[in-house]
C-alpha cells in the first residue's frame, strides 16, 4: 500500500493573519510540495490574503470551506469567523480520522471566538487528540536552535506544582525520545529535563518537587539519555551550546520564554502523540496587523516544511 502523502493546511481565522501567512505559504512552497496541499478554509479571505500580503496562489489549489468565510473583514472577527474556523478545523480533522493525510498544518484560531462558536477544547491540541482518540500528547517548540517540550501546558502557575506527577512526566519524557529517533532522525537523544524551583529545589531548601516528582521519573529510557533536574537559570543557556538535543521544561513560560527569545520567528509548535503530524507557527491571530501585509510568514513555512521533513521520516 503507498503511503499517505496529502497534506492539509487549516485557514484559522479568517479574519486575523491566516490567510495572509497561508497564502504566503503556499507560494514558496516548492513544487512537489504544493501538488500534496489541501487548504481548508474559504477561497475567498484566502484571495484577500494572497493580494494583501503581494502573492499570487498556484493555479491548481485544492481548497475545501463552506462559505463562512467568505465575508471575513480583516481584524474584524465575530460569530461568523469564530464558526468557520472551527469549520476548519473540524473538516481537516476528519479527514485525517479517515485516513486521507499525513500531516496538518493549521494556521492560528481564536480561542475566544472559538469558544463562542461551541468548541469545546483550550486549544488545537486538545481537539485533535480528542477527535483523533488519543490519551496522551505533548507539545513541543521546535526552532533551528532549540528544542522544548512541555510537562504542563495551559495551567496556571500556582496550579503547576500539584498538577505535575512522576507519571504524566515519565509519559512526556517518552513521548519526546521516540520523536526524537523517528521525526528528528537523532539516534541516540540526550534529553535536559528542568527542575520547577530555585536552583532545583536545592536539596529540598527550596522545594521537593525535584525530589519527590521529577527525580522519580528520570529511570532509564535507551536510546535517549535523561539528565537532570537541571537548575532552571542555567539548562536553556546549556541547551543552546547543544549540550542536550532537547529540553523538557515543567511550565508554559519557563519553556516558551527561552524559545521566543532565541528561535521566534523560526519556532514551530508540534504536537507529539498523534497518529499523524500536526504543526502550526507559535504564534496568534494577530489581529491588529490582519489585512495589512505585515505579517511575517516566516513561521507558518517553517511548520511546513517540519511537517514535510516529520512525515516523510514516518513514511520512510
């Protein structure tokens, strides 16, 4: 049986930098690239976007939408754009649910409007592992300097420390190593797990999360090697000299800091654990610039081209 080879980009909203960062993709994508994409969404905004941001779009695109879209205002979202993006979203899936792609790319969504269309989930993370049938996922930022992955995501910080558990982050930990050596082609991954507190817990002065949860959760994983817990100030300096192929940070903004500050407009948000590859930019709809020709495309072509690269690794 030949591989699935389709790949599916998701409009977001039409209404913020969606179209625009698409359509900017789809016109440097190389040829035999292009021929595989899908584009779920409404041609129209994604016309709109093509001429605000200066492209013009392949002749020949696929693009699946219902209509909803189509009188998307630029920076102006609503009711309307809220259900189309989960419009979307929800086709795309679908299709990979049966089978018919290797990959998505999904451009940004607003949760907020989202949520007022009836999604039910914090984010495309949770929806796909929702409507995709699985338990566990990881969400990782993969940039061309650094590596990191997430042991808790959308929790607020005075909730991270008794949300965190030797086994949620044992599951995170593989869930990165088998990446790593399948997506990333890395043999043998040596893998930086985080400490939470102060200078890891210093012995316990400062904190036993180290001691009692993390510690516990860093037994053998061959071919990956675990170090750690790492003091916090120093593991990403350390990451960065490429000490280590990855990072797990324990919270959203102890990992996603280090990540915007050396790799942001390169960075690309990947979701471990799913039957298929899904990628996105790391960042949001960006209202304020929608429509403009400001927006930078630069990280919606790097998901596309990581999500290339992941799932012909997985075909192969």
């Amino acid at each position: 049986m030949e591989p699935v080879t389709r790949l599916a980009l998701t409009l977001g909203d039409p209404a913020g930098i969606g179209p625009e960062i698409v359509a900017a993709t789809l016109a440097t994508a190389p040829e035999p690239v292009r021929r595989r994409i899908v584009v779920y969404g409404d041609r129209d905004p994604l016309e709109r976007g093509a001429r605000a941001i200066g492209v013009a779009l392949p002749r020949e695109l696929a693009v699946i939408g219902d209509g909803l879209g189509d009188r998307a205002v630029s920076g102006a979202p609503d009711e309307r754009t809220g259900a189309a993006q989960v419009g979307y979203l929800e086709a795309a899936v679908a299709a990979a649910a049966r089978g018919e792609l290797a990959a998505i790319v999904t451009a940004p969504i607003s949760k907020t409007w989202a949520r007022r269309a009836g999604f039910a989930f914090p984010g495309h993370t949770e929806m796909l592992a929702s409507r995709l049938g699985v338990r566990d996922v990881v969400m990782m930022f993969v940039g061309p300097r650094l590596k990191v992955a997430l042991a808790t995501v959308h929790v607020a910080l005075h909730d991270v420390a008794r949300t965190l558990t030797t086994a949620g982050l044992r599951t995170t930990l593989e869930l990165v190593a088998r990446s790593l050596v399948t997506d990333f082609a890395i043999a043998a991954p040596r893998i930086g797990v985080v400490g939470l507190n102060p200078h890891a817990g210093e012995g316990g002065l400062l904190g036993a999360e180290e001691r009692d949860v993390i510690g516990p959760a860093l037994g053998a994983l061959p071919p990956a090697t675990l170090v750690g817990p790492l003091v916090p100030d120093a593991a990403f300096r350390a990451l960065v000299e490429g000490r280590y192929d990855a990072a797990v940070a324990m919270y959203h903004d102890q990992g996603l800091i280090p990540v915007k500050l050396i790799d942001f407009d390169e960075a690309v948000n990947v979701t471990l654990g799913l039957p298929i590859v899904r990628t996105s930019p790391d960042h949001g709809t960006a209202y304020d610039i929608a429509g403009t020709g400001r927006a930078r495309p630069i990280s919606m072509q790097r998901a596309l081209a990581v999500a290339v690269a992941m799932a012909g690794r997985r075909a192969a």
